[in-house]
C-alpha cells in the first residue's frame, strides 16, 4: 500500500502520540478488574475450569474481524450470526460482538484509527507492529499465567509445529501477551514447474543439474515445444520481484547456494544476508548470459507474478520457478486453456556437486490478543481452542468439519468467520500427503487418516478411477497435482525428509535500521541485479553493490538481525 506523506501522515503520527498518552489515563481501572462486556460481572470462572469449560450465565466480548472479502454466509446468517459464533454461546458461554470487520489494506487502517482513538474492542488479531506497541505501552493483558491452564493440547500442538519458534517471537520482555497466527515455511520452498508435454514433444528429460534448466530453456526458446510452427514461447519464466510465488529467482540463486532475500544462519551461528553469499555473482552472471540467449522476456522487469502468471496460462511459459501453489493457480489456468497441457513439479538443482537448498520463510504478520481491562483474558485462548477441537483435533469427525469446515452442499467456507482460526502450517499438509498416499498403496486404512485428509483423499481417488480427465475434472487434477503421488507436496516431503530447507534465520519485525534504511538497500540491490543480468552493468558491479550495502546500513542490519535471534531463540 502507497501511503500518502504530508499532513495526513503527520495527524496520524500525533493520533497515536494522543493515544499513548491519553490511553494511559482513558482507561484507568484503579487497580481494579474491569468486566467485559455487560453480564460479566454475573459469570465466574466454572468450578472445573478448564481449555473449553462454559461461562455461566456467560459474558460477552467486543471483537475486529479481518476479512477475506469473499464471505459468503447461508440464509439467515451473517458476520455476529453463524455457526462459530452460536458455538461460542452455546458451548463456552461467550457471545462475541464484532464491532468492526474489514478486509484488505482497509484493515490496518482500521487498526490505525481504532489505537488513535483509543477504541479497541475486547479480543483483536492485531498486526505485528501494533500488537508489539500495545504490549509494550501495557494496552495488552498479559496470558503467561493463563496459557499453559487453558491452551488445549490441540493448541499447543498447532503452535509447536515448527518446534515453537512463531510462538517464541510472542513473548515481549517474557510476558506472553497474544497468540501467533502462525504460518508455515515448507509452503514457501520453490520447485521447478515443467511442461512434461514440451519436454516428451522434445525428447528431453527431466533436469537433474542446472546446465540440464538451462538446456531445456533453450529448447523451449527455440525448438517449437508445442509445436505450432511458432516461435512464441519463452525458454524460463521470470518476474520482475526476486522472490514471489510464481517465476521467482530464489531457486535459481540457491543452486549457487545464495538467496535474494533470506538470511542464512552458518554452522559458526552467525547470519548472513543470502544475497552478498560468494555464489550470487556467478548466479547473476550466469541468468546475464541466459537473457543475452533470448531464454528469459526481455519484459520481465516490468512484469509481476501475475503477469507471468497469464503468460504461463497463455501456454507460453513451460518452465519456472515456484512453490506448492501452482496447481490452484497459473498451472491449473493453463489447462484449463488446454487440457492436453502436462504440468510436473520438481526438485530444485545445483549448478555444482553440493545439493541446493531451497530457502523457505515465514512472516509474522498477525496476533490474537487481548485488552489489557478485559476481566477474562482466558476467554480467548478458549475461543482459539474451540477452532483446533472443531478442525485439528486428530479425533474430529467428517460430520464435525462438515458443519464448521468448509459446507459440501454449498461449498462455503465456515472456518472463515471462526475468530482465531490457526492451522499447524508444517504439519498438515505434509501428513495428509503421506496419510493421501499410504491408503492409495494399500499401506493404511482409509479409516485411520484425518477426516479433513479423507475428503482429500475421496477427490483424488475419484479423478485416478475416472481416467484422470483434467478437461471433465480439473478439481480433481488441482488436488492430485497438489497432495497426490505425483504432487507438489511430494517435492516438499522429499526436502524435508532429506534435510534440504535452508529456512531463513530472520523472521521478526523489522529491526531499527531496516525500518530506516531497508527500502533504500531493496532498491539498490534489485536495480544493481537488473542491471547486470540485462547487460546494462558488468558483473563486476556486484561487489561494488556488497561494499555499498555494508555501508550504507547492511552491517548494521546484520548486526541486529543476531541480536534478535540470540535474545529470541539464545545462542
């Protein structure tokens, strides 16, 4: 989001000054528990209390809902009237009153306005940055005494997916003030996308080195893969970002052992910034080459993943890089234009003997937490329990994940109006492949896999049995390619099970020096990088961009980054 400067940023710059100052006052308890909501005063704490133990005769909590912005609700009901706000109620005593609810960039100025006003409702999902300066200003109630008595094992299962690092980055000077809307890394490791199509019109075969990418991108430049007489395909899709979802060049860089934008941890401990690694210069020398050969649009630098995106599903991109995704999007276009299209995913390659690593990340965008005056801070970690029993809880049923999942009559998304809805990121995904995969081996029982990985399973096994029609069935096609035997979420499990993430060290807020100087360092280094792969600069310009960055604030950055990680995860 483009933000305006001059007075507008000004008054809201003196808003949050006000607010930090009159809140401190505005909301002044004497000490005292304040109720929430206006039968709170009448409810206790049940006498067994416990993760989902009921408020009688029950309370009531203001909430903000960050939206999708395609809800769509069954007749009678709405945003304050649905399936998980009636399960609040009726099963935990917790009627929840959603003050606000907006989607898209409108959000965070929602928050904004709210903090400045000092207008906060009860429970909230609150940006990074605002969730940390509202715990720091004492705007947030602290969950440490109530976390461990409340969270469900479901839930600390979730929040340990990634043995606990997410959870960790909560914590502010040791008090735990919210709950990580935690996000998984796996999801963000880059694969090659192929055309099998091109390569068998091609009698080539599936790249095992580098030099073999760079092979087939020649042949897909300049051999007519799809065989219309036409040369009107590119040889490697790329977009104008160094890292996205689709044509990224983060795997690329990572059969150089570099990488655009993750910070690497060494075995020594300390990190380091993945672009100024030895390998990225013969990387950049090596893609100035491959647009010198016409194998990369000379219009790349202008174009985002989406609009690679339309190039692959126009048929004229058959080879990228990208992430697990690409089934539900640009790949499942481009055969739906063209059901005879053939798209593979795999592993990324080294331009040497050492195996490539793809970099995954996470960012920490958003916390659930509480206000500070709330009488019942508990309350929300049981809301939070009731999404994990209803949809994570391994002994949920399909009935259950029916009614609070996604609706097979209407195919409507019920989990998206759940407050404080968290998937264990890493975990599920790579289990419901191998629960998918074992039942289709004959290895287990249909009976025995999650109920969520059993409707999965049921799409799949419907599109192998009925011939495996992408034209009649391209759902069926999106979830083979996506969790199936020869799916995306294969290449993830093959990283994994051969220790093959080089997972980025850093994943917090931005440190002081970014905040002042990150923008500046972004544009130096995707201008320097452009230059040099399009010819415009000699590749001898890389050092002078590693110098450059060092100095004008890398070093500091990097200093940062270690103190963050030391004082989060210790040395």
């Amino acid at each position: 989001m483009v933000q305006r400067k001059g007075k507008h940023t000004v008054l809201i710059l003196a808003l949050v000054l006000m607010m930090v100052t009159v809140a401190a006052c505005g909301n002044n308890t004497n000490g005292k528990e304040q109720p929430a909501g206006k039968d709170s005063t009448a409810a206790v704490r049940p006498e067994n209390d416990g993760p989902l133990a009921k408020y009688e005769p029950g309370i009531e909590l203001t909430a903000m809902k960050n939206l999708y912005g395609d809800e769509r609700y069954l007749p009678g009901d709405d945003l304050n009237n649905n399936v998980w706000t009636r399960a609040y109620e009726d099963e935990l005593g917790i009627k929840v009153n959603y003050k606000w609810a907006v989607a898209g960039e409108g959000f965070q100025q929602k928050v904004t306005m709210s903090i400045a006003s000092n207008d906060l409702p009860d429970i909230m999902t609150l940006p990074a940055k605002d969730y940390f300066t509202l715990a720091k200003a004492g705007k947030l109630a602290d969950l440490t005494p109530y976390f461990d008595k409340y969270a469900s094992d479901t839930l600390k299962s979730t929040l340990n997916a990634d043995g606990g690092k997410q959870m960790k980055t909560a914590y502010v000077d040791g008090k735990l003030y919210g709950i990580p809307q935690t996000g998984g890394s796996d999801a963000t490791a880059d694969m090659i996308w192929i055309r099998e199509d091109w390569l068998k019109n091609l009698n080539l075969s599936v790249p095992e080195t580098l030099d073999d990418v760079i092979e087939i991108a020649k042949a897909f430049r300049n051999d007519d893969p799809d065989k219309n007489g036409v040369k009107d395909t590119f040889g490697i899709g790329f977009q104008k970002d160094l890292t996205s979802s689709t044509g990224s060049f983060e795997g690329f860089f990572a059969a150089y052992h570099a990488y655009g934008k993750a910070w690497i941890r060494g075995e020594d401990g300390k990190i380091t910034y993945g672009a100024i690694k030895p390998g990225m210069k013969d990387a950049l020398a090596k893609l100035r080459e491959m647009f010198a050969e016409d194998l990369i649009d000379v219009e790349f630098g202008v174009k985002d993943w989406k609009k690679v995106g339309e190039d692959i599903a126009a048929g004229k991109i058959g080879l990228f890089y990208g992430r697990e995704g690409l089934p539900w999007m640009s790949a499942k276009d481009a055969i739906v234009n063209n059901p005879k299209a053939e798209w593979i995913s795999v592993p990324i390659v080294s331009s040497d003997s050492k195996p490539a690593k793809p970099a995954t990340n996470v960012t920490m965008e958003r916390y659930f937490a509480v206000r500070a005056d709330v009488q019942y801070p508990e309350a929300l970690i049981k809301i939070i329990n009731l999404f994990q029993d209803r949809i994570n809880n391994p002994k949920t049923t399909m009935e259950m994940l029916n009614k609070f999942g996604v609706d097979p009559a209407s195919g409507i998304n019920f989990a998206a109006y759940a407050f404080g809805g968290l998937d264990p990121s890493e975990d599920k995904p790579n289990m419901y492949y191998k629960q998918i995969n074992d039942v289709l081996e004959g290895k287990e029982q249909l009976g025995n896999i999650h109920p969520e990985a059993v409707r999965y399973y049921n799409t799949i096994k419907n599109y192998i049995d009925k011939g495996m029609d992408k034209g009649a069935d391209p759902l069926g096609w999106n979830y083979y390619k996506f969790l199936g035997p020869e799916s995306s979420w294969k290449i993830i499990s093959y990283y994994r099970e051969n220790n093959l993430f080089e997972r980025s060290a850093w994943f917090g807020l931005p440190t002081k020096t970014m905040s002042q100087k990150g923008a500046t360092l972004d544009k130096l280094q995707e201008e320097t990088f452009i230059k040099i792969l399009t010819g415009s600069a000699p590749v001898s310009d890389y050092d002078a961009f590693v110098e450059n960055w060092k100095k004008l604030g890398g070093d500091q950055i990097t200093e940062e980054v270690n103190e963050w990680y030391n004082s989060t995860f210790g040395n």
